[in-house]
C-alpha cells in the first residue's frame, strides 16, 4: 500500500478495519522500513499486538454472572436473594 502511494492515515485505517495483529520482530521492522513503509504506519503495526494482548487480558477478567431460575434474572453478587419486582405496599 505504500508503494501505491497512500498516505499513512488511510494505510492504517485500512489496517485498523482488517482487525488485524502484527507480531514484528526487529528484522520484520527493518524489511519493511527499507521496503518504504512509514514510520507512523509500523508504529500501529506494532501497537497492534500489545492491543491485543491487552485485549485478552480484558477478556480473561470479566466477572461472571450466573443466572438461576427459570427466568433467568440475572444474579448480583451483592444482593443475597433476587431482587423484588412485586408491587410496593
């Protein structure tokens, strides 16, 4: 892409779009600098693998949420018991 002569803000979007993850080492990154590729466009491509691995990082930590019953309320670890949806008195 940039042979074609894009301009790196559309290179990365395009990168950006494909979701993509990039794990460069150092002669990856000097190939593709002698190849042309700009220095904005291989600092997201490197950016991209620490996005990633933060992202799995994220993932692995959500908190579980169990939902008993038939109607599947959702479970609130700070109530004891499901929540009352009655009417008030």
């Amino acid at each position: 892409m940039s042979k074609d002569g894009k301009p790196p803000p559309k290179i990365i979007k395009e990168i950006g779009d494909s979701l993509a993850v990039y794990s460069l080492g150092a002669k990856d990154v000097i190939r593709l600098h002698e190849e042309g590729v700009q220095h904005p466009v291989i600092d997201y491509m490197l950016a991209t693998e620490k996005w990633a691995i933060e992202q799995r990082a994220r993932e692995r930590h959500q908190p579980y949420y169990y939902y008993p019953g038939p109607f599947g309320y959702p479970y609130h670890p700070y109530y004891n018991h499901y929540p009352f949806y009655g009417p008030c008195r």
